[in-house]
C-alpha cells in the first residue's frame, strides 16, 4: 500500500511539472517532449487505477502517433512564430465572431435538451459485479454515461488542435506555381497542341 501511495505521488509530481513545462517551454520540440513525458506519467497513474486499457490507449495512440507526429512537424517546419504571432490581432474579430456562434450553439443545444425517458431506468439499473465486467467495458459505460460532456469536449480540443496545425502549415509563398483545375480544363487544343509535318530526314 505504501508503494503504491509513493508511486501515485511520484506520477502525480512529474505530471503536475511536465505540464506546467509544455505551456511555459520557449522551445517548441521541448514542449512537445514534455508533453511525451506527461503521458507517460497519466499512463501510469491509469494503472495504480486498475485501467490498464486506457493506460495502453494512452502510451500507443498518444504517445507512439499524435505526440510523436507533433515532434516531427515540429522539427521539419520552419516556422517564424514572432511574425505569426504579429498577424493575430487582424484575425482577432473574426476569432471573437467565430466563439460567438459556437457559444450560441452550444446555449440552442442545452437549453433544448431533453433526457429520454428510459434514462432513468437505465441509470437505476443494477450495476453488476465487477468480476463480470472487463476493463474497456467498464471504461465506456462510465465515459459514455457520467462523463459524456467532457468526453465531447475532448473531442473539440482535439478539432481545434488539427485546425491550428493546418494553419500553421498552410503558408503561401511567392514564386510557387500551383495547379488550377479550371484553368487546365479550359484551355483549347490550340494552346497545349501544335502539329508539324516534318520533311523525311529532317526531324531532329
């Protein structure tokens, strides 16, 4: 029992500071190593729980692929966050319009909801034993039920993270040729074509 109160305190520390150094590292590769480390440390206070399932999710999604793929975009980009940042205020309006009609669905969809009715039996139904219910079955009833909202908030964090990184990533630079679909589906046989009768012997 004491070891595991030691290891719940130690997982809990390293935690609480790799978190606090992922929002405070000037550097974004570190922030995104502590961000690894931060994982690693909810992994393992997943399983002082008895969730080993949600510790595997933890270590193979976040870890092995979103983390990992933060850490390389990161390192390829060459990204000039001090002109990024200067850039901000002109897009601040739209930003605050953008919250707005977000803030006003989201007041639309709660204040008109309606709990169905065989919720409540569902609710007071008898939970069974716990030798009969698994691991990820356990997980989802309690993530689907008690913690629905936050599990949808969740999923809005990670949308609004894609959509930054697609910002980040969508640059335009000047020189570059492009395709245009219209501009090639337009144009004659003419333009693109040329038919030359080139005198036997002759042709290069």
């Amino acid at each position: 029992m004491i070891v595991q109160v030691l290891a719940f305190y130690l997982f809990s520390a390293i935690l609480v500071a790799s978190g606090v150094m992922v929002i405070s590292a000037r550097n974004p590769v570190h922030s995104v190593l502590y961000l690894i480390l931060a994982f690693f440390q909810a992994a393992g206070l997943c399983v002082l729980m008895g969730a080993e399932f949600l510790a595997m999710i933890l270590v193979i999604v976040y870890v092995g692929a979103v983390a990992v793929l933060f850490l390389f975009v990161v390192m390829m980009l060459d990204i000039n966050f001090r002109e990024l940042r200067q850039g901000a205020a002109q897009y601040m309006p739209f930003g605050a319009l953008l919250g707005l009609v977000l803030l006003a669905e989201l007041a639309v969809v709660f204040g008109a909801w309606v709990v169905a009715p065989a919720a409540n039996q569902v609710l007071g139904a008898p939970t069974p034993a716990i030798e009969q219910v698994n691991n990820t079955r356990a997980l989802g009833q309690l993530i689907y039920t008690h913690y629905a909202y936050l599990f949808q908030a969740s999923g809005i964090v990670l949308l609004i993270a894609m959509m930054g990184a697609i910002v980040l990533t969508l640059r335009r630079r000047e020189g570059v040729r492009k395709q245009d679909i219209s501009a090639q589906l337009a144009r004659r046989r003419e333009e693109t074509m040329a038919i030359r009768k080139v005198p036997t012997g002759e042709g290069v």
